[in-house]
C-alpha cells in the first residue's frame, strides 16, 4: 500500500504515470537522457524506500508515516539537483515543491491500512 501511495505521488508530481514495476520504470531508464528527470527522481524514489525499509528491519525503527518517506525523497532530490542539466534544474525544483506539498497533505491526513 505505501509502495502504491508513494509512486502516484510521483507520477502526479512528474506529469507522467511511473508506474510501479521495475519493468515499466526500465523502460524510461533505457531511453537514457530523454527521461533523464524522471531518472533521476525513480532512483531517488527506490533509494529512498530501501533506506526506509533497511531502517525498520534493521534499526528497529517502527513505520511513522508516509509524509517522512515523501519528505526524505524531496530531500534527496534538491541534493541530486546537481545532477541535473542547467535547463532543467527549475523542472527539478518544481518536483520537489509537488513532493513536499504532498507530504503536507498526507501528514493532514489519517494513515489507512499501511
């Protein structure tokens, strides 16, 4: 459930529907620098839920919310901005301001079946 909320977050907050297999993913990552934002933001998405997922199996740490996830990823993306070409670091800005209002809405919202 929270692997389903997190990419529609993303595919609303990129414009287009990511998907949530790696197969779907794979396929924008093999047309290289025609999705290179989208790359770049899938990437940080997967890094993002691993951490998470190796911190609760390993540290113990219990599951929060889903806001934390979404605010870890923006996070991780305005640091990766640096990776983006010139022309594009706006549209990067513009993804992460999407990402963090959406964790503002999902942190105002009670969690349902985690």
């Amino acid at each position: 459930m929270v692997v389903k909320q997190c990419w529609k977050v993303i595919s609303d907050a990129v414009g287009t529907i990511v998907g949530i297999d790696l197969a779907v993913i794979g396929q924008f990552w093999l047309s290289e620098k025609r999705h290179g934002i989208l790359n770049i933001v899938t990437s940080a998405v997967f890094w993002s839920i691993w951490k998470l997922r190796n911190e609760i199996l390993f540290q113990n740490i219990g599951w929060r919310s889903m806001d934390i996830l979404l605010y870890r990823m923006a996070g991780l993306l305005q640091n990766w901005a640096i990776l983006c070409p010139p022309e594009k670091k706006d549209l990067m800005k513009i993804i992460v301001k999407k990402i963090r209002a959406a964790a503002k809405m999902t942190f105002c919202l009670p969690e349902a079946g985690v």
